[in-house]
C-alpha cells in the first residue's frame, strides 16, 4: 500500500504545469517553466505595451498564443490563451475535466489560496481561454456582523 502511495506521487510529481499554475508565481520562474516545459514557444518581445507589463509567447505552427499578465510586482495575475479553432472541443473536455463548471464555457479553481475563474470566448476563427483571480468575494464561513 505504501509503495502504490509513493508511485502515485511520484507520477504527479511529473505532470507538466497548465497555464493556471503560473498565477502567483514571479516573471523569473515563469520563464524557466515555460522553458522547460513549453519548449514549442517561443517569447515575442518585440512589441512593448506602456500600459500592461505581460510576456508573450508564440508557436508558430500551432497557432497557439500565450499573454502573461502580470503586476507592477512581476506576479503573474492572470494569462490569455489562444488556440486555433479546431482544438475547441479538446479544450472544453479538458477544462471540464479538470475543474468545476460554473456555466457555459466558465470553470473555477483554487490555486494557492485564491479562486480563479476561466472563461473560454469562442471567436470566429479562434477561441481565447482566460484564467485570472476571481474579483468576487467568498464567505469565509463566518460572516456574523458586529
């Protein structure tokens, strides 16, 4: 039993990171992550924006855009995915498999203390995924008032 335990960790151990594991996490690691982990991407930094401080990955190919968000800290707070049409299902089996459904095309999770929502728009000719921290308060359980 407790070798079984120990397989199963260590098969976990070894899962690759989605983007939802970037939100909290610094520009400096998210880098080495998409590095090792997503080496089909490529970053673009050739356009520069004065108003949002992102990174940005392409893959060329596969028609897959990555925009990082992150703060005036260097912490990621939210990351855009786009995909090429033809994935569309792929993406909507695996998010609902991954996370809670909370509507059409909209999941949640809890990722290191904080609820993240994730959208999916279907476009015309992509779709985009979006996870970002959830701006709606949650009740702590005791929410008597004084």
């Amino acid at each position: 039993m407790r070798r079984t335990i120990l397989i199963f960790l260590a098969l976990f151990t070894f899962i690759k990171a989605g983007a939802q594991d970037f939100i909290g996490l610094n520009e400096p690691r998210i880098k080495v992550i998409m590095s090792d982990e997503r080496s089909a991407l490529t970053i673009d930094d050739k356009v520069k924006n004065e108003v949002y401080r992102y990174l940005k990955y392409t893959s060329g190919e596969e028609g897959e855009t990555w925009i990082i968000f992150l703060d005036e800290k260097g912490i990621c707070n939210g990351i855009r995915i786009t995909y090429g049409k033809d994935r569309i299902e792929e993406k909507r089996a695996e998010l609902n498999s991954l996370h809670k459904r909370e509507g059409i095309d909209s999941w949640v999770y809890r990722s290191r203390g904080k609820l993240i929502n994730i959208d999916l728009k279907d476009e015309t000719w992509f779709f985009t995924v979006t996870y970002k921290i959830s701006q709606h308060r949650e009740k702590s359980g005791d929410d008597r008032t004084a």
